[in-house]
C-alpha cells in the first residue's frame, strides 16, 4: 500500500476555461479585413498555464485553411483571471468565405497533464457576398437596355408610318372609271 501511494500523483481539478469575443462590425464583404478581439479567462478552480490558442474561421478546411494559432508563451492564468489578445485577418474574396462562428481552442497545463478544450465558439461573422454580385456586369444589362429602347422607338416609327400611309392610300383609278360609266 505504501508503494501504490508512492506511485500516486496529487488530484488536479480541470479548470473551466471560456473564451470571450467580438467582432469590430457586425456585417463584412469578401476581401475586407476584420479586426477580431478575444478573452480566454479560466474560471477556476486551480491556476492553469496557457500553451497556444487556436482561432479557427467559418471557412476553415484542412486544405484551404482558415486558422490561426496564437503561442501564449506559458501564461500563468489563477483563477477569475483572464488573458486577451486581437486577431486581425482578411475574409477571402475568392468565393469560399461564409458566415458563421469564429472558434477557438485552447491548449493548456495544470501541472504536468496538457488539456484542450473543444471549440468555443467566441462570436459569429456575419458575411454579406450580395454587394459584389449585384454590381456584377452592369455594364452588359445598360447594353440590354440601350437595345430594348432603340427596338421600341424603330417598331414605334415603322407603326406610325403603316398607319400613316394606309389612311392615306392613293385611290385605284380603275374603280372610277367603271362608276362613271
């Protein structure tokens, strides 16, 4: 028995770690940068000791990537404290940006043991890809309608001049002359 307690490691509690964020607007378009600031704050019961934090996008793919690890140098965090950090990034305008929440993960220590926490998510980017679409190829719809108006004056002209000439047509000489006989 005394050799088993010899073996034993002291209990760790698991701290409850949180992670806290916003964004500084509420609504981007693609290619515009984003300014993303976040709290990691352990919330006890024992101290903890940041690795890195990973900052995971909405359109993250292993082989497009979309995330970002932040190495926190070995932070000592007791509990009620909190350690804060800004990402500044850019939404790619090559059509794989959508909206949706901004993610984090956290590795830490608390004494030997590393721990990961799942993926928080901090806030949400809200991504609005209408403002490119609804500019594209005006210049192909005032070509269109520039057509359209020149169509309808033409058939307007050829219209007044059918209807010009039939209420004026010249009489057919052959019917007089058979009256008047």
């Amino acid at each position: 028995m005394l050799a088993m307690l010899a073996f034993t490691r002291p209990a760790e509690c698991v701290a409850t770690v949180r992670v806290y964020g916003y964004t500084d607007k509420y609504y981007y378009s693609p290619g515009e940068s984003v300014k993303f600031m976040f709290w990691v704050y352990n919330e006890g019961p024992d101290k903890i000791i940041l690795d890195n934090v990973t900052v995971q996008f909405p359109w993250y793919k292993p082989v497009w990537d979309g995330n970002i690890t932040i190495p926190a140098a070995n932070t000592v965090l007791d509990k009620g404290q909190s350690w804060n950090r800004n990402v500044t990034f850019t939404i790619p305008n090559d059509g794989r940006a959508t909206s949706g929440p901004i993610s984090v993960e956290v590795v830490y220590w608390i004494g030997g043991t590393v721990y990961k926490t799942p993926l928080q998510t901090a806030c949400s980017l809200y991504i609005n890809p209408s403002t490119e679409v609804a500019l594209k190829d005006m210049d192909k719809l005032l070509t269109l309608v520039t057509v359209q108006v020149v169509l309808v004056i033409v058939c307007t002209v050829i219209l007044a001049a059918t209807i010009f000439l039939s209420a004026r047509r010249p009489k057919l000489v052959l019917e007089e002359s058979e009256k008047t006989e």
